[in-house]
C-alpha cells in the first residue's frame, strides 16, 4: 500500500478514509500476523459506525491542523481512533501514582513536566491515563507542541486524536522553525504561555516536555529555564517519568513495537511566589528519583539550563 501524504488523506471520501486508515497503522507496527490483524480490527471497529459527516468533518479539520499557533481540541473520532490503536498495540502497562495528579487536580491548577523519549510519547502518556485514571483524566491532557508534531501524515493523525497547543521550538534549540525570527518565536512563546495558564484555570492539564526534546540515550537531561514561565503562582506541578517508550518508537525508526511501557506519577509541587524555577528544579529531582536507573540522569547534570 502507498504512503499517504497530507494531501492525499485530506482528499479522501469519508468512507475510503473509514477503510483506509486501519490497513495504513497497521503498516506501522513491527508485531506478529495475530496482533497486527488485531490492530487493524480494533481501529476498523473505532470507525465503523461513524456518519459520514462526522469523518467530513474530521478530515476539514486535519486538513488545518497545526497551520497557526493555537489550541486544538482533540477530534473525537481521531481520539477513539488513535486510543484503539495504542490499547491494542501495547500489551503490557505499569503505571503508579495516579493519585498525586488526581490530589493535585482538587486542590488548584496542574501543570505536568513530563521526560521525553519518544515522538510517541504524548500518545503512549493518554492510553496510560486512560487504563489507571480513566477518559475523564485523560481527556484533560493538553500536550505543548512544536511545529513537527504537525508535519508527518502520522504524527498529525496521531495529534488530532490529542488536546494540542502548538508553539514554536524555544530558540536554544537547534532544529527551531527557520521561518521565524526570534522575536516571533518570543511572541508566539508568550501567547503560548497565557493561553496554557487559560486552560489550567479552566480544569485541563498542559503538558510540558522540560527538556524541549526527546533524549537522545535514554537518561533525563537538563530542563529549559523557559518553562517556567508556564506556571502561575499557586499552580501544581506533577511529575512524570516515563519509560519504554523509547523502544516502542525508537528514535530513526518508521515502526512501533509491542513493549512494556511504564509511567511513575510523583507527588506534586506548589509554585510558591512569582519565580517557579525552584518548583521546576524540585521537580526534575523528582522524575530524576522516579526513573529507572537506565534513565536517571548522567552525573553532574544541571536540573536546569
């Protein structure tokens, strides 16, 4: 089967999408026949009794998704879709702690620093919700983004099912959009950041991967001094350590694998005052003490930078 691009799935009838997509994420998956077959099954399944007009729909959003520096609600059949895929994909999980997020949501708002190993991981941290804490946490969960998440024909399929707030990469970065100067990425930065403190107020959980990127061996790296500007005083912020994902959807690789994935939730910090760069750095220690030893940071690694 061909690779699709943006333009030919945009182009699609409702109904060859419907038939379509399943066979296409199937193709990505390194797995047996059985569980491939499962796969392709399960998504078929989340699409099957979709009206034509909502995949209509579906398919007039995807078509814009990610062209400006806003929010995205996830699409509802993309998020059924997409859940139905990394449920049928993944056949072991451990998650623990969710009772520190679900503490932290009752008290005030939540931001969460999560580790990032993989393209996948904002998919992979939605079904760990959704199996420990329930659709109701999961469908919190705003995901912070920069402009690749939208570009591949997967990963923007991937990202409708998902809560996203495109931003631009932090100008420290190298692989930073060229298009745009630096005073445009601070602007777009600080549109960013007021519109994540919105939708805190408003119950959501943003998502924020400290380290700007994934890592590149495994082992936590230092977080941006930046993301502090995300939490307002008063706000909560909750840990995440993920790991596994990085070989579920390993770095260079077009394929996803069946492998075990967990996900430590640790106790939340308060942002006491205006600076948050002291909640930030408490936090990192913490994912540093909740991950494995294969993804504790290196010694001598700065919480911050």
């Amino acid at each position: 089967m061909d690779e699709p691009t943006l333009t030919t799935i945009s182009r699609l009838a409702p109904r060859s999408l419907a038939q379509r997509v399943p066979a296409w994420l199937g193709q990505r998956v390194k797995v047996n026949a059985a569980q491939r077959k499962r796969i392709v099954a399960a998504v078929a399944a989340a699409l099957a009794d979709e009206p034509e007009s909502a995949i209509r729909s579906a398919l007039e959003s995807y078509a814009v998704l990610g062209d400006e520096f806003q929010f995205y609600p996830a699409l509802p059949l993309a998020a059924r879709a997409g859940r139905a895929f990394v449920a049928a994909l993944i056949s072991k999980w451990e998650v623990s702690g969710g009772e520190h997020l679900r503490q932290a949501a009752a008290r005030g708002p939540v931001f969460i620093l999560s580790s990032h190993l993989s393209y996948a991981d904002s998919q992979f941290t939605d079904a760990a919700l959704v199996a420990s804490l329930g659709v109701e946490f999961a469908d919190r969960l705003v995901f912070v983004a920069g402009p690749k998440v939208y570009e591949d024909p997967f990963r923007r399929m991937a990202a409708a099912g998902l809560n996203t707030l495109k931003t631009a990469q932090s100008a420290r970065l190298t692989h930073n959009d060229a298009q745009l100067s630096p005073l445009q990425v601070a602007r777009v930065a600080i549109a960013t950041v007021k519109r994540a403190r919105e939708l805190a107020e408003a119950g959501k959980f943003p998502l924020l991967y400290g380290e700007g990127s994934r890592s590149r061996d495994g082992r936590l790296t230092s977080f941006l001094r930046g993301v502090a500007r995300y939490p307002p005083a008063g706000a909560y912020l909750v840990p995440f350590a993920l790991s596994g994902t990085e070989r579920a959807f390993p770095m260079h690789q077009p394929y996803l694998f069946d492998t075990p994935i967990r996900l430590q939730i640790g106790p939340a910090v308060k942002v006491e005052g205006e600076n948050a760069l002291p909640a930030l750095e408490e936090v990192w220690h913490r994912i540093a003490a909740l991950s494995p030893p294969a993804y504790q940071p290196a010694a001598a690694t700065p919480p911050l930078r």
